[in-house]
C-alpha cells in the first residue's frame, strides 16, 4: 500500500495591511512531482477549496515542474477539492508537508485546527512532519507529548532573516521565522548564501529553507 502525503496549503490571500499573499509555487511544484509514483498526495487547507496561489511564485516558477503545476489536470482537480483540515484525520496520513509561501504566517502559524493535526503526526516516530520556507512557521505551536516545542533542541531551518530582508518582508511578517526557531530552543542552520538550497533532516522532522530547497 503506497504512503499517504498531506499537502498542507496556506488560505491566506491577503496580510492584514492588504498586501496579496498566499503559497509558494516552486514549494508545492517540486515535492509533489517528486512523490509522484511513490505516494499518494491529498491536498487540505484552512479553508478548503482553492488555496491562493502567490501570484508572484507564479512569475518566478519558470522550471518545469512550476510551469506544469498549474495547468496539470489532476492538480487543478486536486485544488478545486482542497479539503479543509477541519475535516482530514491525520492517522489517515504517513506524511505531512506545510508549504511555504507568506501565507502560512498569518493563518497556519495560530491555527488550532493545523497544530493539532501536527502534533498529532509530529507525535508518531514512525510518520515524518516537513515544511518549506515560511511553511516552518505552522510549526512554531506544535508540541510533543510531553509539551516540548518541536524546535526544542532540534536542528531545523526555513527562511533567514537575511532573505526576509532582501525581499523587503522584514516589517510584513508578524515574526521572523529565524529569531522564532532560536527563541523556542531550536539549533537553526542556514545555507552560507541567501537562497542558497538547504535542507535540514533531524529524527522524523524535514525543513528546508527556502523555494531553492524544494527540490
């Protein structure tokens, strides 16, 4: 029986200021086609159906696999039926994978609904729990069973400081998903060049840094 992924995306389209948001393409691109053949993938999101795609993604997913995402039959029929995560059983799942994109800090990163749906798979050694960029940011509230932080003494990464500032999101961003890690006891790692690929694999917790690390 092949292993059952869950995609989960951000429903955020717009920051609090007004700013357009959403999720990353290159973050969902890569992995999804990467699992194809060797798992089964289901989408969810806060909100269910449709999940807003950050426009400016779209211009930078010029490869392949980001070109073909959109206009891909089984992926448009699979965001038009995003389920909402109040609705998935996360025992159902082996994996689950929180794509990145400035989205999830404003919805992910505080909603019960997606903590409780971590920790559940967070608390099961045998299951992997991964995220990509400023998807790391739904994981700031999940604990394990003890109340520990997920990022308490564990090697994790996602976006830097220094590119959140290089894309001028410093003052956009409700936390700095750097500083975060580092506050809740975590060892964060980066790549020695912003945007440079960074992927960091500690027990059953996979982060990556940024959209260059999707791959």
């Amino acid at each position: 029986m092949p292993s059952r992924v869950l995609f989960v995306y951000t429903s955020a389209d717009r920051t609090p200021s007004g700013t357009p948001t959403g999720w990353w393409l290159a973050e969902a691109a890569h992995p999804y086609y990467f699992l194809q053949g060797k798992a089964e993938v289901d989408f969810a999101s806060p909100k269910g159906a449709n999940p807003p795609v950050d426009a400016g993604s779209i211009k930078a997913s010029t490869d392949d696999e980001g070109v073909k995402f959109l206009q891909d039959p089984e992926v448009k029929e699979k965001l038009a039926n995003v389920k909402k995560l109040a609705d998935v059983d996360p025992t159902d799942y082996d994996a689950v994978l929180y794509i990145g994109g400035h989205g999830p800090m404003f919805d992910l990163a505080t909603d019960p609904v997606s903590t409780q749906l971590a920790n559940t798979i967070f608390s099961r050694s045998e299951k992997i729990t991964a995220a990509i960029c400023h998807g790391p940011g739904a994981l700031v509230t999940v604990t394990d069973v003890s109340g520990k932080s997920l990022s308490a003494d564990r090697n994790v990464t996602g976006l830097s400081n220094v590119e959140e500032d290089l894309i001028g999101a410093t003052k956009l961003v409700p936390f700095l998903l750097e500083d975060r890690i580092k506050e809740l006891g975590g060892k964060y790692s980066k790549a020695a060049e912003p945007f440079g690929s960074k992927v960091v694999v500690d027990g059953n917790v996979i982060t990556g840094q940024n959209p260059g690390s999707a791959r």
